[in-house]
C-alpha cells in the first residue's frame, strides 16, 4: 500500500517535472521586427529606394542581410537556447535605418518630380508661346503637326509622373524638347523681322512720323500694330481710343500679293466708308499704295512671285470679330467697328506698322530660347 | 585494441557518410536560377515586378542559407534544398501568371487604341463637315494641322504595340483620344460661331 502511494506521488512528480520543462524548454518566438523588416524591404523597393537613393539602400540591405544571418544562426539553436535579444536589437537598427531611408527616398522623388515638372512648365510655356504665333502663321501646318504631337506628349508627361515613371518623364520631355524645336525653327523663318532691330526701327520711325503729323494737322490718325494685335486712334499727336484686333489668316507677314492672307504694311488712308458690308461697317484703305505695287514689281522680278500672280486690294478695317482671321483686313468687333466707323472721315491716315516695340514679345521669346540653349 | 581499431574506421565512416551526403545543391541552385531567368525572359520584368523582386530576394536567402552550411563541419542542406525547391516552384508559377497579364496589358492598349481612332475620325469628320468661312478657315487650317499631327502620334500607338510596350502605347492612346476630343469640341464652337452670326 505504502509502495503504491510512493508510486503514485513519483509519477505524479515526473508529470509536474514534465510539465515544468516543457514549458522552459517551449521555443521562443521570433520577434515580429524580423517580419516587419522584411516587410519594410519590400515596401522600400517598391518606392524606389534602389533607384532614387542607391547607396543607402545597399547599405540598409547588407545590415537587413547581417540581422538576417545573425537570426538564421540563432534559429539553428535549439529552442532552449535561443536568445533573441541581440537579433531584436539588431532588426530595430534596422527598421530605424529603413525609416530612415524611407524619408530620403520620398525627399528625393518629390524632388525629381519637381525638377521634371518645372522643366515640363518651362517646355509648356515655349509650347503656349509657339502654339498661339502659329495660328498667325502662313507655315502653321507644319509647325502645329509638331505642337499637337508635343501637347499628347505633355498628356503622356503627366501619366509618368503620377506613376512615378521619371526616368521615363525626362525621356518624353527630350522628345517634346526636339518637337518645339522643330516648330521654333519653322517659326523663326517667319519671325526673323521682328527680332531685327533695324526693322523694328524702322517701323518706330515710321510711326512717330505720322503722330507727329497728326499733332502738327490737329488730324486724326489710325495706327495698328500687329504683333500687339492694337488700333489706336490718335487726335491732335494723342491716342484717344484703342482697340483689340484680328488680323489676317498670315496675319504677322508683310502683303506682297492676292491670296497670301498676309495684312500689308505702311502708311495707308481710308479712301472709302462702307455702311453696310459683309463684315458690318468697313473703312476701305488704298491699298496697294506706290510702296506696294514697286515691292510687288521687285518680286516678280525677282521670280518670288509667278508673272501671273496679282497684287491684290480690298484691304479694310471692319467688323465681325477681333477672334476671326481674316485674308489680310483688320477685323474689330462690331460695337467697336460701329463707334469706329462714327469717328473716322474719309481720308483719315492708316499706319499698319510690325511693332514698335524694340523689346517685343518675340524677341523676348527666342532670345529667352538663346539664352537657354546655351547654359 | 582491436575495438579501438573498429570503432576509429567506424567513426571515420560516419564523418565521411556526413560530408560525402552533403555535397552543395548545384543543380537545385542552377534550377532555381533557370526558373528566375525564365520569369525575367518572359517579361517578368514588366508584368511581374514585385514577384520577381520577391523570388530574387528568396534565392538571396537561400543561397545565404547554402553558404552558412558550406562552413560548418556537419553540413546540412535540406533546409536550402526546400528553399530552392520553393523558389523554383514560385518562380514557375509566376512565369505562368504572364502571359495573362501580358495579354490584359495588350487588350487594355488595343481597346485605347480604338478609342484614340474613334475619337481621331470623329473630330476629321465634323472638321470636314466645318463650313469654311472668313471667320473659321483659319481655325479649320490650324485644326487639320493638328489632326496630321494626331496621326502621327497614332502611328506611333502602334510602332509601341507593335514592340510590345502596351504601358506605353495606352497612355499614348489616352492622350491622343484627349486631345482629338479637345480638337472635336474646337471644331463644334467653330461651327456655332459660324451659326450665330448668320442668326
């Protein structure tokens, strides 16, 4: 009896002793950092850590690399003597390494994206610039061929980055670089006069001349200019009332011949008040003056224009839109072409001058262009 | 004496048993690095990114696994053996999920492709149709301009699906069927312009 109880109490002794080291012995579980590492590596990769900060994230992987190692060596233990303190230390130095790193690459892609966007407005802006002088262009086919294709490219631009594609951005963006290019160079050919300064002198002089007459005369006088695309009408040497308005389809060219859509340029008077046109009311001017018809003649001389070509007239100021362009007249709004046609007698001089502007908007453009290409 | 002898030739045995049986997996290695090379070759790089940075980063491992066991005296590699065997199972089945994805990135390109025509012919269209007076001939000039320009790009859609950058030849399409939509709706306010002053 006393051997069976002894029995029983040895055997329910081994059971607690069992019990006891099992719990002990119970292996200790990784710590979560290793899985959260891991997962910060994959997060870190997929921001684009190798790209945008190359360096760092060699060196985050090779200590992630040495913190792994260090737990695998400690997983071979048996459970009892795993310690995984250090492989915790380790693991947090580098979570705190990758948050780190996490910080840098995010600074660093809002700075790419800045640099490409800000490169995209520059490009943007010279496309804007171009896109609207085209449409004031004899050669606008060919250049606005290229600015459409440069407005999808600038569509493709903003789909890269919000992506995060830069690489890809920047690539476009050399490709929309080389269309604005192409067009730029279409367009100077067009543009030249008014980037040359004796031009451009030359149509100031031409200018002040006839406000001086109309101070001189106590007259009236009309000056338009078309880069600016302005009337003014000036009384006694004063502008008194100024208009915006449209001007040919080649608007911004010189008028050499019929059918060229270009508005003439010179000095000009109203020969003829037309009440009721197609356009709404009309001041008629003498165009083709003597200056014209001797340039004309010289062309055809010269073999720029066929013998058959005609030098054509009908050249007014008149109504039905300042939007519209026009085969060469100037073209007002009909309230204002109303109150214009109110004011001006029959006789009235007609200045139809490039600019006046030695600093105008299109040699700040190309010159900017310059000034770009060179740095 | 004697047992001294056999149980030495018996140790000897067994250490030899333990290094002669764990000889470093080549051919697990260089199949696992074949089933990768097949992901990549398969256009992994594009359509499957994350899971191909996922099976390099597990091939890393267990090749750190294969080194750490090259170093000891008792080498064991059944745990690099089953790391291998999985990333070449992972990697198989990765190889397997392209095609799909190639052939959504191909369907989405080919449906903006479409589009970008539909909405390409239907500006020509109302442009053609786009009465040419003083006040528009202009604009229908600088218009038509744009459309060459537009097929252009459009031709391009399909030199991009033609190298298979379905990515790029989407977004390219996508921005064409803007900007042919943005030229189509030019187009109508021409037409209305046009309409109102003959009111």
């Amino acid at each position: 009896m006393k051997l069976k109880a002894v029995g029983a109490a040895l055997v329910l002794l081994s059971l607690f002793s069992l019990i006891f080291i099992g719990q002990s012995c119970q292996t200790p579980p990784a710590p979560p950092e290793v899985k959260e590492a891991l997962a910060q590596e994959q997060d870190l990769w997929r921001a684009g850590a190798s790209f945008f900060a190359p360096k760092e994230y060699e060196a985050y992987r090779q200590h992630l690399d040495e913190a792994r190692k260090f737990f695998n060596q400690e997983e071979l233990k048996i459970g009892y003597f795993r310690n995984y303190d250090k492989v915790r230390e380790q693991f947090r130095q580098v979570l705190e390494e990758g948050n780190s790193l996490k910080n840098l690459v995010e600074a660093r892609k809002a700075q790419a994206a800045g640099e490409i966007r800000s490169l995209k407005n520059s490009l943007y802006e010279r496309y804007r610039i171009f896109d609207s002088f085209s449409l004031e262009l004899t050669m606008r086919n060919f250049s606005r061929q290229h600015l459409a294709q440069a407005d999808v490219m600038f569509k493709e631009v903003d789909r890269l980055l919000e992506q995060g594609k830069y690489d890809q951005a920047r690539e476009k963006l050399k490709a929309v670089e080389s269309l604005l290019n192409q067009a730029e160079n279409i367009l100077r050919r067009q543009l030249e006069r008014y980037m040359d300064p004796a031009q451009v002198a030359a149509w100031k002089k031409m200018a002040e001349r006839a406000v001086k007459r109309s101070e001189e005369t106590n007259s009236l006088l009309i000056l338009v200019s078309k880069l600016e695309r302005r009337l003014t009408v000036y009384k006694d040497g004063k502008p008194i009332k100024t208009y915006e308005v449209g001007l040919g389809f080649n608007g911004l060219a010189d008028k050499l011949h019929a059918g060229d859509d270009a508005t003439p340029e010179g000095e000009y008077k109203v020969i003829r008040k037309i009440g009721s046109s197609k356009y709404a009311r009309a001041l008629l001017i003498n165009y083709p003056n003597e200056e014209d018809v001797k340039k004309f003649n010289e062309a055809k001389k010269r073999g720029i224009i066929t013998e058959r070509t005609k030098i054509g007239g009908l050249i007014e100021i008149h109504g039905g839109g300042k939007d519209g362009l026009t085969q060469g007249c100037v073209a007002l709004d009909d309230d204002e072409m109303e109150e214009l046609f109110r004011m001006i007698p029959v006789g009235t001089p007609v200045v139809i001058v490039g600019t006046t502007d030695p600093n105008n908007k299109i040699i700040s453009v190309f010159k900017g262009e310059k000034k770009a290409e060179t740095k | 004496m004697k047992n001294l002898m056999k149980l030495s030739v018996l140790g000897l045995l067994v250490v030899f048993l333990f290094t002669s049986c764990a000889k470093q997996p080549t051919q697990q290695i260089n199949d696992a690095k074949a089933a990768i090379s097949a992901v990549e070759a398969a256009g992994g790089n594009i359509y499957a990114k994350v899971e191909l940075k996922k099976l390099n980063d597990d091939f890393n491992a267990a090749m750190d696994e294969v080194n750490a066991q090259s170093k000891k005296l008792f080498k064991k590699y059944g745990k690099a053996k089953e790391m291998l065997a999985k990333v070449k199972a992972d990697a198989e089945a990765v190889k397997a999920l392209i095609p799909a994805r190639k052939e959504e990135a191909k369907k989405n390109a080919l449906n903006a492709q479409n589009e970008a025509k539909a909405a390409f012919e239907e500006a020509k269209a109302l442009l053609e149709k786009a009465p040419k007076g003083k006040g528009t001939k202009a604009d229908i000039e600088a218009m038509k301009a744009d459309l060459a320009g537009l097929e252009a790009q459009l031709n391009e859609v399909q030199a991009a699906i033609d190298k298979e950058d379905y990515f790029g030849a989407k977004d390219k399409a996508v921005s064409i069927k803007e900007k042919a939509n943005a030229i189509a709706e030019q187009v109508k306010a021409a037409i209305e312009k046009v309409k109102g002053k003959k009111k």
